[in-house]
C-alpha cells in the first residue's frame, strides 16, 4: 500500500486521541452502526482532502464501515495531525498522503496522490481537490466521478462560481450549507478553537486585551461571543450593512480595519477573503500586536508586505513567529497565516464535527442513490438529512422537545392554505 506520513511509529497515540474523539462523536456512530450492517458504499473509491484531524479519522471509519475504499490526503500543509495519519495507515490501512508542515509543492503532490486512486466520490475542504480534478479532467477520469461534497465556506463559494460558469463536471452536495453544519461547526467549532489556537500559541491573558475580530459571519460570531466571554473587549470589523448592523445590536464595538488597527491587541480574521490587514495596518499597530487568521486560505492577512515592512523576524514560540518592522515595533504572526485553530490547536471539538461529518457521509449515501437525477449544480443537503441530524444529536444529548398537537399541525396548514 503506497502512502506517504511523517512517522508509522505514532500509530499508537493517534489511535487513542481518535478513541477520545469517536467517544464523544454519538451521531456518527449511529451512522457507523447502520453502514456496517447495510453497507451502502460497498465498493466505491472515495477521494477525501479534509483536515487529518482525530474527527477526520472517525469519518474515515465510517465509509469504511459502509465499504468504501477511501484515500486521504491533507486539506492544508500546517492542519495535519501526524499522529492520526500514521493510526489511519497502521490501524485501518487507509493511505494517507499528509505531513504536518509540508511545504506547497508536497501539498500538492498529495492531491494528485488521492486522485490517482480513480474516485467515484470526491469530498473536500475548501475546493483543492476539485479544482485539480477540474484543471486535468482528463488525467483525473472526471467523467467516472458520481458526485462530491464540500465542507467549507469558501469551497461552496468556488464551486458555485464554477458552476455558474458552466464548467462544473459534476454534482456537488454542499455540506457547510446544512444548518447542522455552519450554525454549529462554524459559529461554536471554529469560535472555540480559535480562541484555543490563540492561547496555545502565546499563553496572552485574553482578560483585558482588545480583540479585533475581521469578517462577522458564523465564524466570526462565534469568535467574537468566545473572546467577549472571556473578558476582552471586543471590535468587530465588517464590509456588510447587515453583518455590522448584527454585531452593533450584539454589543460590539464596529469600525473600519484603519480604525481598529490602532487599537488593538489581538488581530483574527475570518473573512474568506484577501488582504484584509494590510501593509498600512501593520504601521499603525501597537508594538506587541498579535495577528492571526481562522479563514480558509492564508491569504486574508498581506503577509509578503509585513516580511518587506521588516528589518528581523524569529520564532520567539511554536506557531508564533515575531516580525520586527523598520519603525521598530514588533507584531507576531501566528501559525504562518494558515488557519490558527487547526495549526497551534486541534482543530474543532469532536461533539460539532459530530454533526458536520454525519452531513458528509449521509451525503454519500445520498450521491450514490441519485446521482442518476443530479445535474452539474451544487446541491443543499437534503432537508431531511439535516433535520433527522438535528434530531439524534439532541436524543445523544437526553435532551427532550415537544411534539406538535393535532389541533396545532391543522392550524398551521390551515395558514399555509391562505384560510
Ligand atoms: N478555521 C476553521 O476551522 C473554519 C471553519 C469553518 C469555516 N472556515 C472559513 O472561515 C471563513 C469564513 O467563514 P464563514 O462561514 O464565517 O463565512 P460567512 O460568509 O458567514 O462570513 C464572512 C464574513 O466576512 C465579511 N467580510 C468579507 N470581506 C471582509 C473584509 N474585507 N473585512 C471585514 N469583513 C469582511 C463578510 O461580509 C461576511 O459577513 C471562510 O474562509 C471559511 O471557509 C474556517
């Protein structure tokens, strides 16, 4: 079996960091539990570019457990776990092409790695692995694959401008847009662990500190609640009406990025976009500035113009590495830009991934059943996949609700008719 990891020797520990994650991931198992018995994916090669995170290995479990033949590879060079890559090779033979901090040629090289395997199903994280499909349709046999499914914000964003472009090659189901994805993956996930990254990374006290969270969306609602919650002070900086009207009602402080530049202690952004924090950001920051970035691409902080602003840079701790500018103040970058909660933490905690993976692997299901009915589009996840998630994460949970009355449910058709 061909792969390519940074040591088998660590086998041992990822398999037990998996059991922690698969303990607190109940959803899934109920998943794992109906595929081994149905095996619904019995046979079909899976290419997966997701993060190699603990949460990631339990997925990986599961296609498995319904008989798919499944090959990962990392869908960022920093958010690999090595440990969890060596466990998924030793443990479950799956191949896996990811190094912790392999640079962008590899990064690559190990895209091309999974597509050789001739998938049916892509499923990815931020659009990589599609893309690649996409530039060789040819090399890759794009014609053979089924369908697809993407888990992030920013890969629905490219996929949708493929697809508006007519240049989509096939169906794409896309998970971030189920409600059991973004309203709990995003908003809780990536607001808890970022604030996790931030402190693994520097050990700051957050008590005091004035946060300036870039991008208010789910992410950035989640993180701005967690810094808020922690004692910071918290500014929020937006470029929609809407999303800055929501964070003013929220209690936040709003003001341009030139503004917040000033002021702030620490920096995160989570926009999806590029160059929010500029080269005439960094020269008006505080000496001591903390910069970091929980969007998908590490292109949301101009890190080319902070390396020209400087005459000296060290890495003073893991993931934070100080840049100190002409004028004589010092900002530290965390993480290299790449995304702070998968570089200096664990990425999410395993009780969202829950939700947002039991998304991923129904979708499968759901591709392999239909994709005689799907066309070159991106897709919602079915409304019933996502509600039924909804409905066995709360029984995990013990928690009850209450049930409609028939006298309720024919009130409520009765509007729906215009009587
Ligand atoms: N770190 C993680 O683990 C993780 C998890 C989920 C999503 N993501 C990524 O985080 C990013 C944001 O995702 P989301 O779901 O919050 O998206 P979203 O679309 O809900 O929110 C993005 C917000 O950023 C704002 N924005 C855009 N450009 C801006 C700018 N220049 N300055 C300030 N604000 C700006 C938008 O108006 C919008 O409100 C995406 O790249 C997504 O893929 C990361």
């Amino acid at each position: 079996m061909k792969y390519d990891i940074k040591d088998l020797n660590l086998a041992k520990k990822g398999a037990l960091r998996i059991e922690w994650a698969r303990n607190n991931m109940p959803v899934l198992r109920m998943v794992y539990g109906r595929f081994k018995k149905e095996r619904p994916l019995k046979g079909v090669n899976i290419a997966a570019c997701l993060h190699v995170t603990t949460e990631t290995a339990v997925l990986m479990e599961v296609l498995k457990a319904g008989g798919a033949n499944v090959v990962l590879c990392a869908s960022n060079p920093l958010s690999t776990q090595d440990d969890v890559a060596a466990s998924l090779v030793h443990n479950l033979g799956i191949p896996v092409f990811a190094i912790k901090g392999e640079d962008t040629k590899t990064y690559y090289k190990h895209i091309e790695a999974v597509l050789s395997f001739h998938p049916r199903i892509t499923m990815d994280d931020g659009a990589d692995l599609v893309s690649m499909i996409h530039q060789h349709p040819e090399k890759f046999l794009a014609k053979d694959v089924l369908g697809g499914t993407e888990e992030t914000t920013t890969g629905v964003i490219r996929l949708k401008a493929l697809a508006q472009q007519k240049r989509l090659l096939y169906p794409i189901i896309a998970v971030n847009d189920a409600l059991t994805k973004h309203m709990f993956d995003n908003r809780y996930g990536t607001g808890q662990s970022t604030i996790d990254g931030i402190i693994r990374a520097t050990n700051k006290l957050l008590a005091g500190s004035v946060v300036v969270v870039c991008g208010y969306g789910w992410c950035g609602k989640g993180v701005a609640k967690r810094a808020q919650g922690m004692g910071a002070n918290v500014i929020v900086v937006e470029t929609s009406p809407l999303s800055a009207l929501e964070a003013v009602m929220d209690g936040f402080q709003v003001m341009p990025i030139k503004e917040a530049a000033r002021r702030g202690d620490i920096f995160i952004t989570v926009t999806g976009n590029l160059n929010v924090i500029r080269k005439e950001h960094f020269l008006l920051m505080k000496d001591g500035a903390i910069v970091c970035n929980a969007g998908h691409f590490n292109a949301e902080i101009e890190i080319p113009a902070l390396e020209r602003l400087s005459r000296s840079k060290k890495t003073i701790r893991d993931f934070t590495d100080e840049y100190t500018l002409v004028n004589g103040r010092r900002i530290y970058l965390l993480g290299e830009g790449r995304l702070i909660n998968l570089a200096a933490a664990e990425g999410h905690p395993a009780q969202v991934m829950d939700m947002s993976f039991s998304n991923q692997a129904l979708s499968v299901e759901y591709i392999l059943e239909n994709h005689n009915k799907l066309k070159q589009a991106v897709y919602k996840v079915p409304d019933p996949i996502d509600s039924e998630i909804a409905r066995l994460k709360l029984a995990s949970m013990g928690v009850r609700i209450d049930k409609l009355t028939k006298e309720q449910k024919k009130y409520l058709a009765s509007w729906q008719m215009g009587t």
